[in-house]
C-alpha cells in the first residue's frame, strides 16, 4: 500500500531459532522493506505484570483455595535445539522470575513444558509430569500459559480439556488455568512501548 518501512513485533515473547528466527527469515524472503525488529520481552514489566494479574484473577474466581501450587506451562523444544544454543529455555526462565515476583511469596512456582511430539528428548519436566507430582504432593494448581499470548488449541485443548482431565484423575484439590494475556490493556500498552521504541531507533533489533 505504499509502506516505507515496517515494524516486526513478534506476539512470540521468548526469542527462539525456531519461532521468531524463522519467522524473521520468512519476512526477509517476501519484503525488502527496511524494517526495525523487536526480538523478545520475555520479562518486561507489563507481560510480566499481565500474567501475574491473569494468575491471581483465577485463583480469587475459585474462592482463593490455599496452598495453590503455579505451574508455569511452556511450549517444549527437542534438548538438541537447546543444546545448539538457543536462548530459549533461559529466555522462559527470566519470564516465570518476573511474574514470580509479582505473586504472594508462599506459593510454589514450577517451570514445565507442553506439546512434546515425535521421540527425540524434550526440555523436562513435562506439564504433565508436573500435574502428576501435584497429585502426589495432594496439592491444587493454577497452570499459565507463560509462553503463549493469545487463546488457541494449546491453551484450549491441551491445557483446559486434556490436563483438566488428567487432575481430575488424580483428584487434585483444584485444577485451575490462568487466561493468556490476549488483549489485557497492560499488555497492549507494553506492546505500543516497544513499537514505540522501535520506531525511535529504525533500523535496529530491539530486545
């Protein structure tokens, strides 16, 4: 439409070779347009502050239950991706820090991970695993989806049919899934920042 330079903000919020490196190298193939890039905000104020607001809002829905155990539920990558040095892991590891901060210091947080196919290794512990070890510990969860932005068959099926089946199985006291961020205006502010701050430095990645 006779655009002279572009944006690129990825709705990914932990940079990964296989997320927004691809998706930035699928960008580079159609566009010639000069563009400024946003890399990741894995523990910026807001995301972190959306999250933890999403959290506590489906912990006082359910009555405030004691003892809520988090767990932190992440899309998996094969160990081999990790091991070639993708910041992944770590990346995901700075955002359940910050959201962490933000919720009462006596509850439990755990970091697992969601989605494994095909036989290779994946980043442990499972969301599954973790589920299972709540179980044990007879303890309830708030599961949230820390590495996703917006609602869709991960958070919808796995998380809210397939997992939920799986605590009432277990009996856990409480299986409860924290919102993703979508469009919380906490959120939207964060992402006008950093477009923001992207337009005041063209040219440059932004992280």
């Amino acid at each position: 439409w006779g655009a002279t330079d572009a944006i690129l903000l990825p709705l990914y919020p932990q940079f990964s070779s296989t997320t927004t490196a691809s998706s930035l190298k699928a960008w580079r193939r159609v566009s010639k347009l000069p563009c400024s890039t946003i890399c990741c905000y894995p523990s910026g104020a807001g995301f972190a502050q959306t999250h933890a607001d999403a959290i506590l809002k489906a912990w006082r829905d359910a009555g405030s239950p004691a003892n809520p155990r988090v767990l932190f539920s992440a899309h998996g990558l094969p160990q081999s991706v990790i091991d070639r040095g993708d910041p992944y892991r770590w990346q995901v590891e700075q955002s359940v820090a910050a959201v962490g901060r933000l919720l009462p210091a006596t509850w439990q947080t755990r970091l697992c991970y969601q989605s494994r196919v095909g036989p290779m290794k994946w980043l442990t512990p499972s969301t599954e695993q973790e589920i299972r070890a709540a179980g044990k510990d007879e303890v309830g969860v708030i599961v949230s989806p820390i590495a996703f932005v917006s609602e869709h068959v991960e958070t919808l099926v796995e998380l809210d049919i397939e997992y939920r089946r799986l605590a009432e199985q277990l009996s856990l006291p409480f299986y409860l899934r924290a919102a993703a961020p979508g469009a919380a205006p906490r959120f939207i502010d964060a992402l006008a920042a950093l477009a923001e701050q992207a337009l005041a430095a063209p040219g440059k990645v932004q992280s």
